[in-house]
C-alpha cells in the first residue's frame, strides 16, 4: 500500500458517540443520543500528526458516529448510563488479528481476524470510568493506538456514581454548600454533571510504529514484539487526548475551566507505558475512584501516580487560589486588578497574550513527558487550568 494511500488526522482530540440520553459538554463532537444504540466500530490505519508536524503510523477505531467520519485519535469516547443495552459491531480492516475489551468488566471479544466482525452485547457496568482496548499481543495492539474512553453514568444521584462510599456522597453533598466549597452565584450548588473532562494520557515511540507501518505496507501481519516493546519502549511524544503542548493547552475538551464555585470532575485514564504523575497549581484535588473502585477515603492532594492502564477520578473543587494573598473577603478582581488586566507584549505585530482568564498550569511531574521529539519543551503532556470569574457571578476581563 502507498504510503499516500493512509487517511491523514490532523491534531484534532477527542470525538465522542452517546448511548441514550447522557449529558456530555458540548466541546465533543458528537451524534446518535437514540437509547441502546448499536455502535459500528472499525479497526484502520492512519498517520497521525504529532505536535512537531510528524506524521506517525498508528492503529485506530473509527465510527460513522463521529463528526468527522475519521478514525479518532484517541478512539471516540463512549457515553452510557448504567444499564443500557449496549451492542457493538467491531471490523478489523487491518492485516492480523484484533480483539475488544473494556478493562475492568467481562466485556471481551475472541480474536477478530483480518476483515471479520464480530458482535459484542452487554448491559452498562456501574458508573465510572473504564477504558476499552485492544487486549490482544498485550501492549502492543493498544499502544500502537487501539484505545478509548467508556463513561458510564449513574442512573440517579448527585455523584458520578451508581454507589458512592459515605465519604464521596459527603464530598459531593458538600460541594456548594460549605464555607469550604463556597457556590458560585449564578450557579445551582453541587456538581454539574456536564462539568467534567476527560484525560486519556498516551505515550508515542515512533520506532514502533514505523515497523508496524513496514509491514503494513507489505501486506503482512505486523512483526512488533511485545517483549520487545516493554523492554526497549522510548516515549518521544506524550499526549492527553491526542493532544500535546500548545494544543492541549488551548483545547477547551482538555482543559478545566470555571469559576470560583463551580466544581469539574476529571476522569484520569492511561493508555500507554509510561507513569504520569498529574499536578495542577492554584488548588489541590479530591481523589474519589480509582480504577473503578470508588474510595472509602477521600484524599486531598496535589498529585498522584498515574500508571499503565489506570483510570482515576479528580474532583477539582475551584475554590478560590489560596496562595493569593490578600483579603479573602475581596474579589479576585477588586483584589488583584492590574494582574488580570495585564497583557504580556508578544512578537511584533501579535497582540500579545492578556493574563485573563487567570491560568494556571497542568503538567505531569515524570519529567520526560514535558517534551517531545526528544526534547522540545514544553510540547509534551501539559494543558491549561484557567479561572473564568469570581464566586459572586461576575466574569474576569477576556473570559469571552
């Protein structure tokens, strides 16, 4: 196969198909909300564009559900309620065997081999956070791009949750209605359901994907090792949703925005070989599950490991920075009014960069995954945790 043949994917993030009537934000692309809907799924190749404007080999799921009909890079995020009747067609128009699994659940398909489909049926696990792979030459199928998010949603309640522990109901009863979690004026108290992102970490080492791209182009079943792999993997490029650098930090699927007051959850998933250890300044996090377990103590830091196939959830709780100093009773902005009015000059001719909304950093603290392409920083797993406005409803100069 010629090489110009491939599908190309731009740096486009994440795509997203909904099983019944869940709420997700509007800042996935997304279609069908028909309840116990059949998903079509694919398995194809296509070169992917990373943050440096390589174009690298990857393995990917597509769904005529997403908008664009392209294969997704991470694969398109799955939405369902706990419950649901969920039936899913996967094709495998590459050149060897495939298979489907949601870690954490006995949803699993026998191999699919070259140009085969098969049907997978199963109810709706309770609400959490899964990750669907493709289990088969274990990492190799999964890191060379066959991955995605599968969100379940809880059938009622005010927690993402089909049981929360005592600790995470108090954590969310509270939210809003404490002086510790103060509510946003013009916002109900509690957590907004469609107030969340999704993280799906992801780790590159082109040297892998271009033998797979070889045989590929030849017509044969890829020859990538899994003992290979584990023993010799070299992480060049490092994403969030497909996403790195300047990219992630501008995309608004990836990063957490709002205002004071208003709570995001975000669900932490790695689908690759490498540790992240995610941190956000201006406020700690409330650690509520973790791979699918949801916690009987609810921790408040300030990081936390992120290993290989690991799905955490964050409760960002958008309280006021405490490292501001001043009169917490003030405003952010009667407080700190020539910081957020600031605009940082930029090149000639830019109109520079204004220093509101008030942003914050999110990187990784496994130093490597700053970087890509070997060392261009800081363009690896990084994104944005913007302030929008003050508790009291009224907005920062430049939100809009």
């Amino acid at each position: 196969m010629d090489r110009r043949d491939f599908i190309k994917i731009g740096i486009s993030g994440l795509a997203a198909i909904a099983v019944g009537n869940v709420k997700i934000p509007h800042l996935f692309r997304t279609e069908a909300f028909a309840a116990n809907l059949t998903i079509d799924l694919s398995m194809e190749a296509a070169l992917v564009e990373m943050v440096d404007g390589t174009q690298v080999f990857h393995w990917l799921f597509k769904s005529p559900l997403t908008v664009p009909d392209l294969p997704s890079f991470p694969g398109p995020a799955i939405f369902a309620t706990a419950g649901d009747d969920i039936t899913i067609n996967i094709k495998n128009n590459l050149k060897e065997p495939h298979a489907f699994q949601i870690v954490g659940t006995r949803v699993l398909t026998p191999p699919i081999s070259p140009g085969q489909t098969r049907t997978v049926r199963f109810t709706a696990p309770a609400a959490g956070t899964y990750l669907y792979i493709d289990p088969l030459n274990d990492p190799v199928n999964r890191v060379l791009g066959l991955h995605g998010a599968f969100i379940v949603s809880p059938v009622a309640g005010n927690t993402p949750y089909s049981s929360p522990t005592p600790a995470v109901q108090q954590l969310f009863n509270d939210l809003g209605t404490t002086p510790q979690f103060p509510r946003h004026a013009l916002s109900p108290a509690g957590w907004d359901p469609t107030r969340f992102r999704i993280w799906l970490h992801h780790q590159i080492d082109p040297a892998f994907n271009a033998q797979a791209q070889a045989d590929f182009e030849a017509g044969r079943p890829s020859t990538v090792s899994a003992a290979d792999m584990r023993a010799s993997f070299l992480a060049r490029y490092f994403t969030i949703n497909g996403k790195t650098g300047v990219f992630a930090s501008h995309d608004h699927a990836t990063t957490i925005e709002g205002r004071i007051g208003q709570p995001m959850l975000v669900r932490i998933l790695n689908a690759g070989l490498f540790t992240h250890s995610n941190h956000i300044h201006a406020n700690h996090i409330y650690v509520t599950s973790v791979n699918n377990a949801v916690q009987d103590n609810v921790i408040f830091i300030d990081s936390l490991a992120i290993k290989p196939l690991d799905r955490i959830d964050w409760v960002v709780p958008f309280i006021r920075p405490p490292d501001i100093a001043g009169d917490p009773n003030t405003q952010l902005r009667d407080l700190i009014p020539e910081e957020l009015a600031l605009t940082i000059p930029g090149a000639q001719g830019s109109p520079g960069v204004p220093q509101s909304p008030l942003p914050y950093p999110m990187h990784c603290h496994m130093e490597p995954s700053q970087t890509a392409a070997g060392g261009n920083y800081p363009q690896g797993s990084i994104t944005h945790f913007d302030f929008l406005g003050d508790v009291d409803g009224v907005d920062f100069p430049n939100v809009h």
